[in-house]
C-alpha cells in the first residue's frame, strides 16, 4: 500500500467530515478467494503479542482439527514477536502489517493489535477482500464502530469480534427463555468484572533492551505502533510503558470499560434477543488504588481508572448496570431483572467463566405471581434450573468463524451486535473522561452532552 493510500485511510479513520464518509462509501471493495468447502483456509495474524500469539495458536489448534485452516503469516511491529511467531507457525513473518494485506494467499486476517489499530486494519483488510476475526474491543471510537458496520455491508466481508465467552452455551438458553417472554418486561440487567492483581491490571512485563533502538530482535517499529494514535517520542513520554502497558493509556484504550466490560456487555446483547444501541449513558470511578509504577514510585502508573462502573439506558425501557475494580476481585452476579421474572446467568459473576445452570425464579407478592399470565409458563414452581452445557468457548467462536467464511453466514458476534457493543463502552468512556451524561443519536451515529431530540 502506498503512503497516499495509507494516509487517506488515517483521514477516513479521524474526519467526522460528511466528504470524508462519501469518499470512504465510493471505494470499491477487494474481492478474496471464495472458498469450498474442501479448501484449506489461509490466515494470518496482524499483532503477535500474547493475545494475537494464544489466538493464532488456537486457529492452528482448530485448524489441524475439522476446520482445515492454517496460519501463513505473521505480523508485528517488534521483532521478537515476529520471529516467536515465525518459528511456532513455520511461516512468513515481517514488522508490516501492509505486506499482509497485500497477500493473494491470504483468505483471514486475525486482528490483535491494540486498540487504537483495530479499525484501520480491519477496514483496509475487507477492501482487500480479508475475511477478519478482529480482537475485542471491536474498535476505538463510535465513528469507527459505524465505518466498520457499513465497510462489512459493502463488502460481504465476514467478521467475528473476537469475545469468544459469547460461544458458550448459557447466552443461547439465555436468550430462549427471554424468548419465550418467561421474563415479562425486562427493566434491568446487571454484571461485573473484578480483578486485583499486579497482572490483572496491565502490569506487563517490560523487556529490557526493546525499543526503536534496539538491535536485532530488540526492534520495535515504535512510529508504526503509533499510527493513527498521537505522536509521542519514546525516550522522553514513557514509550515502554505505552508499548507493553498500552491498556493503561487513553490514546490506545478505554481501560476497563474496553478490555473488560466487552465481555459483558456483547453476551447481554445476545440474550437480549437484538442487539440494542444506548440512548443514555453514565460512568463514574476513579484512580483509587494503582496510582504509581510498582517498579518505579515516581512514575505515574496510568491516566485510566482502576475502579469504573456504568449506567447505560435504552429506549425500549430498560437499564444496564456494570461494575468493575482491579483493586478487588468479588463480582456482582450477572443477571437480568424482569417485572414478572429475574434469570440469574453467572452467579459467581464471571462472564467468562463456566456456568452449569441458569436460575429463573418468579416475583410474587403476598404467594400470587406479580404476572399472573407467567404461573402457567412456571408450572407451579417458583424458582427453575436450566442446565447449561460446557463448550470450549474459544474453539467454537474460532470454529464458528472458519465455519461461516464457508458458507458466508454471519457469525456469532457479528459487527452488528459488536457494534451496540462498542457504543455502550465507547460511551461511558467519553462521559467519565468529560465528567457529563452522554447521549446517543442511532441516526448519525453522534455522541454529545445534550438530549437527542425526538
């Protein structure tokens, strides 16, 4: 891809200008490879760091199974990483994602950079005909959620995002018994996700040595890694800390609210029978523990909270309530409240963790149903198990998207439900960085302080 190539991406990717979106619309799409049933797809990984490496393993696990794929080539910008990759794989490697993208051979793309890249790979990876399992968070901003959405349209291209517990088993008993209206109006969902450990909160090691002066293996492509993100120098505005620690900066994260709440909030769109966007949202928290570099006191240890929560409501009545700490481990119970009904989907509250049955369970006041019209769906219980089956979660949402590159169905968390997804997260970012409820127009796609008018 050429420079001017490059930088007319980076300009679609940052301008809300209308002229921008038309220029971006009139692109034509890169056709790929249709592939049978019997072919073996070719993927390649863009982002081989511990993320990109485990997922790259696992399509070659999945590949080497019924889903007759391989992984062709690997990408990163440090090239420890690259070599990691290459020698695993047996595999072409390199520091440019663009040689990729630029490969005939190549059917998929797994996408597992930071944040701040998602989007400008994956977009560039359609037009090139790519099918794409794109890492979650989907992407970085609302504008790129929408750009994302219209590019998979346009182009046919498949798109998996890449929260793999949406492939276990309770999210489809979930969205069955919603369904089946066992909950009557559903007012409210609720979850969490808590860690409190060093790692738990980005506290990645740091390879000493490693830097865009480093020798040999040493190497890291740090203008690259920057890309669309704002120019910083390495030596003077702490390059290794954003390079391994990206998580805990806003120029290449929303923190919790990306790397953990995604996990979250994508299953409740799927159990919510369709994927729903906010029309209000509102965050608070804070820095209450992590202040300072455990290494290193007199360094500040992150601009994002280790303690974040949201409220995010929508316009068919109904709340969505997230809470999350790195300095504390106890999750809320993930459930989801109705006026005739509340199911209880994760009781130890781990979204991604395994559940072996689901809890419904009536309201009643005074012994009767408080909706009369739910006894018979009851039976005559008052509290019903619904077992729940153990799948391997990251192989089937791996398998899922090989499977739907075949047959050209969308996949289990498509760019849709990604999308709803991302705005929510995207959202209470915005609103705890400005201190302001945010509010969402599904018609433009726009995020602003003010009430959006009917």
């Amino acid at each position: 891809m050429s420079t001017e190539s490059l930088n007319r991406r980076y300009f679609l990717m940052s301008a809300g200008a209308l002229s921008a979106s038309k220029a971006f619309a009139a692109a034509k799409p890169g056709s790929g490879r249709v592939v049978g049933a019997n072919d073996r797809i070719n993927v390649a990984v863009i982002g081989t760091g511990g993320r990109g490496y485990y997922v790259a393993r696992e399509f070659d696990k999945a590949g080497k199974g019924d889903s007759n794929a391989q992984i062709v080539g690997v990408c990163d910008v440090y090239q420890k990483r690259v070599n990691r990759g290459k020698e695993t794989f047996k595999c072409d490697g390199t520091l440019d994602y663009r040689e990729i993208l630029n490969r005939s051979d190549v059917d998929a793309v797994i996408v597992a950079t930071p944040d701040h890249w998602h989007a400008t790979i994956a977009l560039e990876a359609m037009d090139k005909g790519k099918d794409v399992y794109l890492e979650k968070p989907m992407c970085h901003t609302v504008d790129e959620a929408r750009r994302l959405t219209e590019t998979v349209k346009e182009t046919k291209r498949v798109l998996q995002v890449g929260s793999q517990t949406t492939s276990g088993d309770q999210w489809a008993q979930a969205r069955k018994v919603i369904g089946e209206g066992m909950l009557g109006k559903i007012i409210m969902s609720q979850g969490s996700y808590h860690r409190n450990s060093v790692e738990g909160e980005w506290n990645w090691p740091i390879d000493a040595g490693a830097g865009p002066d480093g020798k040999g293996e040493n190497f890291i492509d740090w203008k690259m890694w920057l890309g669309p993100a704002q120019k910083r120098d390495w030596a003077k505005e702490m390059g290794q800390d954003r390079f391994f620690r990206f998580r805990k900066f806003w120029d290449y994260s929303g923190g919790i609210a990306t790397d953990l709440y995604y996990h979250v909030v994508a299953p409740m769109n799927i159990v919510w029978g369709e994927p729903q966007f906010p029309h209000k949202v509102v965050s608070g928290g804070g820095i209450y523990s992590f202040d300072k570099l455990p290494e290193d006191p007199t360094k500040p240890d992150r601009e994002v909270p280790d303690t974040f929560s949201l409220i995010g409501e929508y316009p068919k009545g109904h709340s969505l309530v997230l809470s999350a700490s790195m300095a504390n481990s106890q999750h809320i119970p993930g459930l989801i409240r109705g006026h005739g009904a509340t199911l209880t989907m994760v009781e130890h509250g781990r979204f991604e963790g395994f559940s072996p049955f689901l809890t419904l369970k009536a309201e009643k006041s005074r012994g009767k149903f408080i909706v009369p019209e739910l006894e018979d769906k009851f039976k005559g219980e008052t509290e019903i198990k619904i077992p729940v089956k153990e799948n391997n979660t990251m192989q089937a949402h791996v398998g899922n998207f090989l499977s739907c590159m075949r047959t050209r169905q969308k996949p289990q968390l498509d760019v849709e439900t990604g999308a709803r997804a991302q705005v929510l997260i995207t959202m209470a970012v915005k609103s705890f960085r400005e201190g302001k409820v945010m509010y969402f127009d599904e018609k433009t796609w726009k995020v602003s302080d003010k009430p959006t008018k009917a």
